[in-house]
C-alpha cells in the first residue's frame, strides 16, 4: 500500500507540475493548446474554449467562462471525479484503470457531449 501511495503521489505531482507549466505559459502569453479539429474543419468541438473557460474561473469571471464553454463546469467536474476515481481504484486494487463508475454517468456524459457539439456548431455558441 505505501508503494502505491508513493507512486500515486508521484503521477499526481507530474500532473500538477505539468498544469502549472501550461497555466503560466498561458497566463503569461495568452497560447493555449490549439484544437486540432478547430484548425483542420473550423469547427467547435465540444471542449473548444476549455482554456480561456479556466483561466476565467481562475480569476472569478464565471460569466465570461460560460461564454468560452457552456460545458466547462461540467467537464471540469467530470475530469476531476475520473482522476479521483482512478486514484482511489489504484490505491485499494493497485490497478489502474480510467473506466470511471457507473457506466450510465459516461453514456450520458458522452451523450450531452455530443449534443452540445451539435447545438454550438449549428447555432454558433
């Protein structure tokens, strides 16, 4: 069990790490990871606008973060409770896995998703 924990603390340290890289060459520049799918068909794909969307929330412009991404709230959230249900997966089995409990949550995540690519492309949000 500590072997876990010290590699989870290990993995957990490069990802915020790596985080605050990005976050400062995008607070201090303004470049953010450009979207491939933006670049090639100019259209939004569902986490267009995530970066901008942040940085807002990061300086308590929750307004201007929806207008980035309406879904931003919720694909934080989402990201935040799959790193959190791998990490306590690993811990109590020493497997890691990231198909995230219960199944329904991803259908209908990925399903939202999908819709909200479609509305944000045909209405132009």
């Amino acid at each position: 069990m500590k072997k876990r924990v010290r590699r989870l603390i290990a993995v957990w340290c490069v990802v915020i790490a790596a985080g605050a890289v990005y976050a400062a060459v995008f607070f201090a520049f303004g470049v953010g990871i450009p979207c491939p799918f933006h670049l090639i068909t100019g259209l939004n794909c569902p986490g267009c606008g995530i970066s901008r969307a942040i940085r807002s929330i990061a300086e308590f412009r929750f307004a201007d973060a929806l207008g980035y991404n309406l879904m931003a709230p919720l694909i934080l959230l989402y990201i935040g409770y799959c790193a959190g249900f791998a990490s306590v997966t690993y811990l109590n089995t020493g497997k890691s896995s990231l198909l995230v409990k219960p199944e329904w949550l991803n259908i209908a995540l990925l399903s939202l998703f999908m819709i909200w690519w479609v509305v944000r492309n045909i209405f132009g949000i």
